[in-house]
C-alpha cells in the first residue's frame, strides 16, 4: 500500500505562525555539505602588522599536527583561533527543513554565570533542524532518484522522511542523517515559513527519527510500514 494512501497529501500539512519554530515547521536553513575528510583553510597574516590581508591554502585535514596544540606566531585578531583549532573550509546552501525540536532547557542565574565567565556558549537558544533534499526530475538534475524514491516511499530505509507535494512544499525527502542545530533564530541562518506538518504526519515524522536512532519501532509505526511494504516490489 503506498504511503500517500495512509498520509494523503491533503492531509499532511497545515498552517503556523511564521515565528513558532514548532515542532513540524517547515524552514529555510543554511545546510553544509559534508565532506568524508574535512578540509582546512589555512591562513596566515600577508604582512606581520595586517589583520585583514591573508595568505591562504586549502587541504584536506589529513596531517598528524591538525588540531593539536601548535604555536601561532602571528594570530588574526578577527579570527580568534585558539592554539588545537583549525578554521574549516565547507560549502553550504539554503534549504528547506523540518524543526524538529525548539526548546532546551535554560536557567537565567546559570546564563548570568556563564555571561561573566565568558562562556555562553555553554547554554543557548537553539534549534534542532532535519534539512531536506529534492527530488531528481528534468528540472531539478541533482536530487534523489527514482528509484531510491520508491524505497523511501515504502519506508525502506529508516534515515529519510518522505513529505509529498503541498500548497507552499515541493515533494521531498528529510534527512535525518544531516540532522543540524541552528543556534539562536537569526534569519541570516533561518528563515520560516508559515507551513507545518499536520498532527499525524508530525508523529509519523517523530516516531521515524525515534525509529532511526534507536532501531526500535512502536506499535503504530510497525503497523504502518507491515501495511506499506505489504505486496511491494523494488525495481
């Protein structure tokens, strides 16, 4: 039984106010690529007295030293980078994505200490964001294929979360394998739509990404994919 029969698309999505960051929004978010080796962007100053004229080479993060303690002779002020630090060199784009939580915990006489001793960083404001990727047709070249769609179709595979044609979301394919945090909601690295996933396709996303990480499906969801994959044939 195809999934769009369980979950039509008609009632996969609903509407939300632009600045809920609930659970199931939709959103655009600033996605990485990842490369298998990382790779290094490494600078140094073009003259000893400039901060803002570089020398640079790009590598992969393959040598014994990277990110070891090493003595920077002459440090980027703009940069701050500290001595077993190395500054990444990774493409990115603008994606869509489902917001998958946006509430942590956050205590103010914790925030007023890590304020004083410098280290905010230690408890923030942010979001766990699951970024999604298209679909391969003769507009869109670099997306799944097909015949990976129909397996995802049939929740064959466990890291990916199919969402259909709505009225503001192209089909799709959510990734939880690229799971990311945004930190803070800065439109710079997020931007949300006014569309979310409906009730149940909500917890058909959350049991998946449950499903994904521990392997163990609940009642309602082995009951949903033994209906899916009743009958099916992969090409």
């Amino acid at each position: 039984m195809p999934i769009l029969e369980l979950f039509p698309a008609k009632d996969f999505y609903t509407t939300c106010a632009f600045n809920d960051f609930r659970p199931g929004q939709f959103c655009w978010v600033v996605t990485p690529v990842i490369n298998p080796i990382p790779q290094i962007l490494d600078v140094e100053r073009a003259t000893p007295t400039e901060h803002d004229e570089v020398k640079y080479l790009i590598r992969s993060a393959n040598r014994s030293d990277d990110f070891r303690r090493k003595d920077r002779t002459l440090p980027l002020h703009w940069l701050q980078l500290q001595s077993s630090e190395e500054l990444l060199l990774q493409r990115a784009k603008k994606r869509l994505g489902i917001v998958l939580c946006s509430e942590v915990d956050a205590y103010q006489d914790i925030a007023t200490l890590l304020r004083q001793s410098g280290k905010k960083h230690l408890q923030e404001d942010c979001i766990f964001v699951v970024p999604a990727y298209g679909i391969k047709n003769e507009y869109h070249p670099g997306g799944f294929p097909p015949e990976m769609i129909y397996r995802v179709r049939s929740l064959l595979y466990r890291q990916f979360f199919y969402f259909p044609d709505g009225p503001k979301i192209g089909e799709g394919v959510a990734r939880f394998d690229r799971i990311q945090v945004v930190v803070g909601k800065g439109r710079s690295a997020i931007e949300p739509i006014d569309t979310c996933l409906s009730d149940e396709a909500l917890g058909l996303f959350i049991s998946f990404f449950t499903y994904c990480i521990t392997g163990e499906k609940d009642e309602d969801l082995a009951a949903i994919i033994q209906l899916v994959q009743e009958g099916i044939q992969t090409p």
